[in-house]
C-alpha cells in the first residue's frame, strides 16, 4: 500500500502526472477566471433588466397613447403589475406586469394649470369709491396625464431610468420612478 503522506487523494492524479501543486494551480486559474467573469455577468443581465424595463414602459405608453388618441380618455387605473384595460392586446398572452427586478403601474393624474384670466373690465366713473376695475379671477385648466411608475428596489435601474427618459417627463422619489405622459 502506498504511504505516501497524499497517496490516497492523489492516487487518480499520480497516474495522470498531476502533482498537488498542478491542482492548486488549475484551482486558482479556475478561481480568477470566475472573479472575473461574474461582474461581466451581472452588468449583461442589468442591462437586460434595464432594456426590457424601457421596452414595457415604451409599450405602456404606447398602448395608453393609442386609447387616448382614439377615445379622449387615459385608461384606468391599475394595481401594480396589471395590465389596463384594453392593452391585453399589446403584450404578450398570459403576462403581467411585474418582473424580478421590477414592476409596473399604471395612474391617472389631473394636472391643474394657471391660465391667463381675460382681464376686467373698468368700471364706469360714477361707481361709489370702487377701485378702476374688477380683480380678475383666477382661472384653471384641468388636464389629465397619464403616468407610468415603475416600483423597484434596484436604485441604479431607477437612475438609469431617469437618465433615460430625462427629468422633464420623469422623477424618482422613494422607491418608484414615474414617467408623466401629456396628450399628444
């Protein structure tokens, strides 16, 4: 029987010429390939992440766009990963909207907008100390917008959300990005 201190965890390697030191080496080439190869894999499945996110908000807004062009109306509110109604069509069968890393929304949002006020007229001369006119009123626009929030933990998908869609039409505030959509 072989006594050799490693003999019986070396003896398959012996008779292939292979040493100890030969398998820690194999071991550490192995290791270092690995560490850098998983950082390459996880920046390939974030932009995956990040390319199929703007693909749903794109196709989201898309669809909400089509309604309200065709009826006047945004579609109606949905919880978090629903599809609206009406918008079945333009994903794929059998799907939500939440995925892994994410999940959509859809909302409704009235925007109330200051608008120019025609000013009044002046009153006439014999008016009992009435001041020269009439202060005009303050008069609104409502509009509705629709909105796309996008809830994730992943805080580097949020910001390159928003570097994405730009801050004009899009902010984060806690854990949710939310992209505005006007009317057309």
């Amino acid at each position: 029987m072989d006594h050799h201190p490693d003999g019986v965890l070396m003896r398959p390697f012996r008779r292939l010429g292979l040493s100890l030191a030969d398998l820690l080496i194999v071991a550490g080439a192995l290791t270092l390939a690995a560490s850098l190869a998983v950082p390459l894999l996880r920046a390939r499945a974030f932009d995956a992440t990040l390319d199929q996110a703007v693909l749903d908000v794109d196709v989201l807004e898309g669809g909400a766009r089509g309604i309200f062009d065709r009826s006047g109306e945004w579609p109606t509110d949905t919880g978090i990963g629903e599809i609206p109604q009406g918008l079945h069509g333009v994903f794929p069968a059998d799907t939500t909207l939440a995925r892994d890393s994410y999940s959509l929304q859809w909302r409704v949002l009235e925007s109330a907008d200051r608008v120019a006020a025609p000013a009044a007229a002046p009153l006439p001369e014999d008016a009992d100390a009435a001041p020269d006119s009439v202060p005009a009123a303050t008069v609104y626009e409502i509009r509705t917008l629709g909105r796309i929030l996008l809830h994730s933990s992943d805080d580097e998908l949020l910001a390159e959300l928003l570097s994405h869609y730009g801050n004009e039409r899009s902010f984060v505030r806690d854990s949710t990005w939310t992209l505005v959509i006007g009317a057309s």
